[in-house]
C-alpha cells in the first residue's frame, strides 16, 4: 500500500461528507438537495463525466481537479440518499453508505489485482486481462467462457454512449477473428449499408429508416475501426469546427440571422472556414 499520509485526505473527504449532509437535513437542509433522488441525479452524474473528459483535454489542473469534484459529490450525494431512507422495521442498516462503496471498490481491486496483492504471476497484460474477466465473473457467481462474448457486449450497449459502444463491440468480435478478411470488404458493406439507407427513406415506414440509420453508422464506426481512427473523437472535433465556424459566422452578422438568404449564409460560412484554416488548419 501507498505510505502518503492518509489523515489530509480523509479530513477532506469528512468535510464533504458532513457539508452533504447538512445539505441534505430535514429540517435544516436545500429543499433542491432534499427532492433529489438517484434517478434525478442520473443525468448530473452523466453531465459530469463528460465535464471531467472535457476538463483533461483541456490539460487545466484547475479545472480538472474542479470537475473531479463536482463528479466526487455526484457519489457522495448518492451514498447520502441512500443513507437517509428509512431503515426496515427489523432496523436494518441502509443499503449502503460511503463507506460501504469506498470498501466495496477497494477489495474490487484488491481480488482483481492478484498480481500486485497476491502470488500469482503474470507474463504479459493479456494475462492480466484473463484473469480480470475470470475473477469478475466467479464475483457473480458466473461460469468464465472467453469465449462467449455476448454478455460483455452487451454490457457495452448498456453502459456506454452508442459510439464507444459501436467501438468496442466490433474490436472485441474482430479481435476473435468476426472480421472482413480485407478494407475493400468494409466498403462494399458502407455501399450495402447505405443503399439499404437511401431505399428506407425514399420509401419505408420509419422504424426502418431508423435500423438502416444504426447499421450505416455502425459500418462508419467499422471502417474508423480498420483505419486506426476513434469515431467519437472525430465526431467530437467536427462539433468543435462546426461551433467555431457558426461563431465566425455570427460575428460576421449585420443583421438577425434569419433575415440572410441560405445562399448568403452559405457565403459566410466558407468565409468563417477559410479564415480558421489560416489561423490554425483543419480539414
């Protein structure tokens, strides 16, 4: 275990605990803290995660160690509500509190890290990752076949956002050998995908233009796939560009915006493009 003194951290995290829960007092508490439960926080705690993704990519310690914070009270919040609920009749204690997820999550890595808190040897982070899936699955009381990969996949769809998930499922499956044998195999099905597209949209009901929707995507994902390329990424730098150039365009404005022609819009949209290609280029 680490030797750093544990007393400063623990202060602060106390600190945190007792501010939470002052927040959260019946009768001295915020009435906005007091109607909250965990399903009302879901999406503060979603808004979070990616405020902290945005604040490491901007490199700023500050701002990064401020987001860790807003999504550390995300946690803390959840552990005061479930505190707070009443106890069963038996006087049962509560489901869980914070300390019940900080030493759920700390043996987590202690079983899954033989390694480094046990004797078991490993040669390579492939071994590590066997022995995190088979130590995971025996924690659930599941059978481990590395083989059988739908149960894994599935977790990817119901846990992270579409385009990771589309990302991560087709690596695992082509990682097994579920794969094209060549690139020109990927794009005749982009061509498949998408003529399959173009015909629902012209003339299907729209819950089939939305599956041919999700299976162009999903190729799109492939193909981002075969050329070392993270569609989410490059999904989140074309928003930027796009953002950037409406800024240059809105700057540019002598009028209310929807007084312009879409032929004079178009105008000062490649005139904000040319202006940011010069200033710092992008495709």
């Amino acid at each position: 275990m680490a030797d750093r003194p544990p007393q400063p951290i623990l202060a602060a995290l106390d600190r945190l605990v007792q501010v939470v829960a002052q927040l959260r007092h019946p009768e001295t508490g915020c009435p906005w803290d007091l109607e909250q439960t965990p399903e009302s926080l879901i999406p503060h705690i979603i808004e979070e995660a990616y405020e902290v993704v945005d604040a490491i990519r901007s490199g700023d310690p500050s701002a990064i160690a401020e987001e860790l914070g807003d999504l550390l009270l995300q946690v803390v919040l959840q552990a005061q509500i479930a505190s707070d609920r009443p106890t069963a009749p038996s006087h049962q204690p509560p489901a869980f509190d914070l300390a019940t997820v900080a030493n759920g999550i700390a043996d987590k890595l202690i079983r899954r890290h033989p390694h480094v808190f046990g004797d078991v040897t490993v040669a390579d982070i492939e071994d590590i990752h066997r022995n995190w899936e088979r130590i995971k699955a025996e924690e659930k009381g599941q059978t481990h076949d590395p083989q059988r990969l739908s149960p894994q996949l599935a977790k990817y769809n119901r846990t992270l956002p579409p385009l990771m998930a589309a990302s991560k499922i087709s690596a695992r499956v082509a990682k097994v050998g579920f794969e094209w044998e060549d690139e020109a195999g990927v794009w005749a099905k982009f061509q498949e995908e998408l003529e399959e597209f173009q015909r629902a949209i012209a003339s299907e009901p729209q819950a089939n233009q939305q599956a041919e929707l999700g299976d162009l995507l999903f190729t799109v994902v492939n193909l981002a796939r075969w050329h070392g390329l993270d569609a989410a990424a490059a999904l989140h730098g074309t928003n930027q560009r796009f953002i950037q150039r409406f800024e240059q365009v809105e700057a540019a404005l002598v009028k209310p915006l929807a007084d312009y022609s879409l032929a004079e819009l178009e105008t000062l949209w490649q005139a904000a493009k040319a202006h940011l290609n010069q200033t710092d280029p992008q495709p």
